[in-house]
C-alpha cells in the first residue's frame, strides 16, 4: 500500500518547467533513490516534499494527508543534506538532540533518544565534542542522527555522501541502509551515482528533463532498461545498428551476420533498430551456447581488480567486454587476434 504518493507533480521556475508530470506510488519502509544527471529535477522533487518548494501543479499525500499546503516543520519529515549542516557551536549530542529540542520533549526523555541514536550510529561516546573535532564521514553521520531522531514519517537524503572520499561513501552508505532497514524508515535518496542507487535501493527512479523515465527495482533497471537513455545512464553497454529483415519472427541483420533475437520487433522491416549488449555478456572466444560469433581485435586491456575490462574491434565497432580475472590466465595483450561470442538472448532491444 502506497504511504508517500506523488500525483501529477510539477514545478516551474519562471518559463522553465524543472519537473513535469512526475508520479510515484513508495510503500511505508520503503527505500527509493532517485536517480539521474545534474539537472533532472530530482533534488527539486525531494525539495517539494520536505516542503521548501511549492509545487506549481500535482499533490503530494504522506499517509494519506495531503502535505502540500503544510510547513516544512509540520510535515514530520527528516532530511540530510549534501553539505551537513550541523551547528558549529552545538556538541554532538545538542545537535542531535535539537529536532527534539525544538518538539518541546523532556530533558530525560531527549537525552535517552541522543544516546540511543548516538549508539545506532557507532558514535556514543562522541556526544560532547564538537562538528570540527570530527571526521566527514563522523559529521554525516551526526547529520543522519539528528534527522532521524524525532522519529519522522520519511527521510529524505539529497546526496549525502558526495563530499566524502569513495571509501568513506561506500562504508557510509552500507550503514545508512542498514540503519535504515533497522528503524523502518521510509525513505528517498537523491543521487547521481549509479553504483550508489543500485547497491542500497529497493526500487530505482531513474529521471531524465523533469519525468521519470523508469521505475523499477534495481535488477529491473539494470537489466531490463525501458527507453535509451536508461540503458546508456545504467553501466556500461555496447551498442549495435542492426537492419530488421522479418519483424514477426524476430530476424535481423548485424552488419553482414543474420540474427534472429528471441522475440518479435516493433519495427517495420527495411528499419534499423538499436540493440544493446553490457560488457559481462561478451565472451572471449565461443562460449557455450553463444549463436553469435564475431572475429575480434584487442585494442586495450584494464586491469580493475577481480575484473578485467577488453576493448575489442569487431564488425565495424568497438566493445567492452568484461572477464573475471584469473591468476593463471593472462588476458590476451593489445593487437591479439581473437574471437568474441554471445547469446542473442542477452540482446537489449532499445526503445525510445
């Protein structure tokens, strides 16, 4: 059952419409990112739902109580943001504890939420220093406390870890989602980082010029783009031309090499669509079960840890191809002769 829903929501700055017609259904608990490049209009959507932009159109209901004309202090809404924002002359433990402050709680009743949220965040014995006597990732964290200490309806996280070294951010993020998971806390993520989205989501949007293009859980998103600029935001693809020659039974043309993909194309025949491959669904050489092989050339060679990442020259294109690596055995080197292979069942038929 849908506990934060999104109908119909716009917002214009002068002539220029930031988000047009954005919908989205999250059930209570729920974690959901929002995903996209610089300018989608993400961060203004979860601006409209703290409350500190008004919507030009579209309503938004928390529980179902429609918030749109409300405060941002009477939303019961938790947010932490990009830069943390903790009050340089409070300690630790007053920062976190303003929120409650602020609600008029008792003094006892405070102080046993800050140390229980002191706690949950691995700080509790840090609540009297100070912001600048603590770590990037030690302030976030505080940030992250004082936000949920009230223990608010929804949490919204505008790009939270993006100040912090990528060590840092993946250690950071983990918590947050196991903190998260913990308290039950609806939440909505805002970033630009892929990696980020996919690793602590239980479904993705994924915006583009102020829409949702895709909703979806990561698998989905990753797996089963909808449109193109999904599929080219989400990892890595390799793309082909392919010439449709019989829409029905599924038969193309890939360069000079007839292909039928495993099910019927809404194209017309004579037309070229665009078909899509990630790098982990190339082989090196004839793998099992792989109709499609392509003689192939290394051009380079990038050695990413546990993987490997080939660019090959074949049929008239270049292509990533990911291989695991293996101690005993060294990929090919640069200029190598060599064949690459793959599933048609693999295939992304692109879309718009």
């Amino acid at each position: 059952m849908s506990y934060l829903n999104i109908s119909g929501l716009q917002k214009a700055f002068g002539s220029q419409r930031v988000v047009k017609d954005f919908n989205l259904s999250i059930a209570e608990g729920e974690f959901v990112s929002l995903l996209g490049p610089s300018g989608c209009g993400k961060t203004t959507v979860l601006r409209m739902v703290a409350g500190f932009e008004t919507p030009s159109a579209g309503s938004i209901s928390i529980g179902g109580q429609d918030v749109v004309g409300l405060p941002p202090q009477a939303r019961a809404i938790g947010m932490v943001f990009q830069a943390y924002a903790l009050f340089p002359n409070l300690t630790v433990a007053e920062n976190v504890g303003f929120g409650l402050k602020v609600k008029g709680t008792g003094r006892a009743e405070r102080e046993a939420r800050v140390a229980e949220m002191l706690k949950l965040i691995g700080l509790p014995d840090l609540g009297a220093r100070y912001p600048f006597q603590l770590s990037g990732g030690q302030q976030q964290r505080v940030a992250l406390a004082r936000a949920m200490a009230p223990k608010p309806r929804v949490l919204l996280l505008d790009e939270p870890l993006s100040a912090l070294d990528a060590k840092v951010r993946v250690a950071l993020r983990n918590e947050i989602r196991a903190i998260q998971t913990e308290l039950g806390i609806t939440t909505v993520f805002v970033t630009h980082d892929q990696e980020e989205a996919m690793s602590v989501s239980d479904r993705i949007v994924v915006m583009n010029g102020g829409i949702a293009e895709q909703v979806g859980t990561p698998f989905e998103i990753y797996n089963r783009p909808a449109t193109r600029f999904v599929a080219n935001f989400v990892g890595t693809l390799n793309t082909f031309e392919a010439r449709v020659e019989d829409p029905e039974a599924g038969r193309v043309t890939l360069g000079d090499l007839p292909v039928r993909l495993p099910g019927p194309v809404a194209a017309r025949a004579g037309t070229t669509i665009g078909l899509a491959l990630r790098p982990e669904q190339l082989h090196l050489g004839r793998g099992p079960d792989h109709e499609v092989v392509l003689p192939a050339r290394i051009e380079e060679v990038a050695f990413l840890g546990s993987v490997i990442r080939l660019r090959v020259a074949t049929a008239g294109t270049r292509l990533s191809l990911d291989t695991f690596n293996r101690p005993d055995t060294p990929p090919p080197p640069p200029g190598a002769a060599t064949e690459v292979s793959f599933s048609v069942r693999d295939m992304i038929v692109l879309g718009g």
